[in-house]
C-alpha cells in the first residue's frame, strides 16, 4: 500500500481503533483455525469453511457457520460440532497478535494525554479475550461494542458512545481502521479525523475511493500525523 504524501499533524484529543485487522490479524488467525477444523474432520476446504462465515447469513464471529458447514459435508453430529468449535476458537485466539509496533505507538500517544478507545463490532467477550491475549487492553480507557452501544458500524452509535465515554467532541478525535464502510465513512460523517488501516484491508479496497485523511501502512505510522506533546 502506497502511503500518503499528506504531511499536516492533527491535534486530537483521543484516538478510537478499530480492533480486529487494526491492532491484529483476525483473518490470519480465523483462516487458520479454520484449517486446522479441516485436518481435524479429515475432509472438506478451509477456505469453504472460511467463506462460511462470509455470507451474512449468521455472525462473522457465529458458530453456526461451522454447523452449516458440516451439514454440507454431511458429517454433523453434536460431538463433532462441539469439538469443531472449540478447535476453531483456541487455535483463533492463540494466533492472535499484536501487529509491529501498536503496543509502542498506543504507549506514546497514552503518555501523551490522548485518550484511547476500542470500538469493534466483535461482542464483549470476544474483545475482552482477544485484547487481554495482546497484552492491549490495558492501553484503552474503554472498549465499545455493539452489546453496549446498541447497534453495530457503519451506524455511528458506538463511536458516539465511545465518544462521551472519552469526554471528546467528534472533531477533537480521530478514527482509526480498516474498513471504509465501517470505520471511516462513520467517523467522516460525524466530522473526525480519519486514518485507513490499509494494512489491514484484506479485501485490498481501491485507497482512492476510501477517502481517509490519513493512509498507513503500518500502525506505527500514527506518530508522524498526530501532534503529541512532549514527541520529537
């Protein structure tokens, strides 16, 4: 991803982050849990399994994808199922980790008095277990999700909530993540500074068309558009 020329440095009083494919790789860790419940049942495609979850038909996070699956293959049965998931899940969040240099960059703008969110659209228990496996969740001072704000992104509920939470107008923020639909069309909307975690894009979404006022190409890149006191 080719990084932007912009070179202006924004004064934000808090940053909200995205959290799956913007402080880590979900998708890296899900296609290979999903092989790994491949080499359990001993048959079947993990990237079928993969595009199961995919379809909007269930949740991104929905076990019911695997359940389907398995219909599919014509191998369920309740055991089965059971194991499935539970290979699915541990494999899932013992490959996930934080991307080069999020931890160091969320400390400098920690020290530097701007506040920190996360808002994803993974329930609660989801975020809580995978940013405690990071090592990240004690870097933010709240975590908003859907169970909490009441609706999922693009709306900007969660945003909003996180927000008041902060005790920050939407123009004294920014956001920051690798969905153009649901991260920075939202925060565009409600006036926010806006950062696309291009890196994290695995849908590889055509960077002209996102419209961000930031590119990165990689987390630590924050440092160079935000003014932070006490940096440089």
């Amino acid at each position: 991803m080719q990084e932007t020329c912009r070179t202006r440095h924004y004064a934000v009083e808090a940053v909200l982050c995205d959290m799956d494919n913007t402080l880590f790789d979900l998708v890296r860790a899900k296609r290979e849990a999903c092989r790994s419940v491949i080499d359990y049942l001993g048959e079947g495609d993990p990237e079928t399994l993969f595009s199961q979850f995919l379809r909007g038909v269930h949740g991104f996070e929905d076990h019911e994808n695997i359940s389907d699956y398995l219909h599919d293959l014509g191998v369920y049965d309740g055991e089965a199922f059971e194991v499935c998931c539970r290979i699915y899940e541990d494999v899932k969040l013992d490959l996930v980790e934080a991307y080069p240099g999020v931890e160091e960059t969320l400390q400098s703008l920690r020290d530097g008095g701007i506040g920190l969110a996360v808002v994803t659209d993974a329930e609660s228990f989801q975020a809580q277990r995978r940013l405690e496996k990071t090592g990240l969740i004690d870097y933010f001072e709240t975590i908003v999700t859907p169970d909490l704000s009441g609706r999922r992104k693009p709306e900007p509920d969660s945003l909003i909530y996180a927000l008041r939470r902060l005790g920050v107008a939407p123009r004294g923020a920014m956001m920051v993540g690798d969905s153009a639909v649901r991260d920075i069309a939202p925060g565009r909307r409600l006036g926010m500074v806006t950062a696309f975690a291009a890196y994290g894009d695995w849908r590889e979404s055509r960077v002209a068309d996102v419209g961000a006022d930031i590119i990165l190409s990689e987390f630590a890149q924050l440092r160079r558009f935000l003014s932070i006191p006490g940096k440089g």
